[in-house]
C-alpha cells in the first residue's frame, strides 16, 4: 500500500492499466457496443434550437418571415441559382463583344 503512494499519479494510472490490460479492452469494446446498438435512436436535425420564447418580438417576426417566403434554407438554393444564370449571361456577353471587337478590328485592317 505504502509502494502505491510512493508512485506518481500518471505512473500509478499507467499501471493499473497495463496490469488489467485485458479487463480494460473489455470495457472498451463493451461500451463501443452498447453506443453502437444506441444508434437507431439518433436523429439529426438541420434547424437551430430555439431558445427564444413563442411571444418574443424577434420569433415573431422570423415566423411572419418563414411564413411569407418559406424555410431559409431554399433562399439559399434560389440565390445560387439566379447568381449561376446571372453569372452564364455576363460571360455570354463578353464573349460576344470580344467577338465583335475582333471582326472590326479585321475589317479594319483589308
């Protein structure tokens, strides 16, 4: 007993450890299992906890804006989207004007 205070603590901890090596694999395993039969039960959610109250001014306002233009995750979607489009014209119209640029600048040379 006086040899175990004599020890460090992580000197102590390391022993009991490698002297139960096996009960402590066991206890490893055993506990991987059993989170692992849990995970059935897990379910992932995409919204934010509301730690708001139902009558507070800024939920109010946010459910009126759910309301009106639906869940924010499709702005996002619609945003992309019109950028994408938004994006393919602009360069559409560069293409052209270079294209352009260079018949006069032929025309001009004959």
């Amino acid at each position: 007993m006086i040899k175990w205070f004599s020890l460090g603590f992580w000197e102590l901890i390391a022993r009991v450890v490698l002297r139960n090596r096996i009960l402590m694999l066991s206890i490893v395993v055993l506990t991987t299992v059993l989170l692992a039969m849990q995970w059935k039960n897990i379910h992932f959610t995409h919204t934010e906890a509301n730690m708001l109250p139902d009558d507070n001014i800024v939920n109010v306002e946010y459910n009126a804006f759910l309301d009106k233009f639906g869940e924010e995750g499709n702005l996002v979607i619609i945003g992309v989207a019109i950028l994408s489009a938004l994006l393919s014209l602009i360069l559409f119209f560069l293409a052209n004007s270079i294209k352009g640029r260079s018949l006069r600048i032929e025309q001009r040379i004959h």
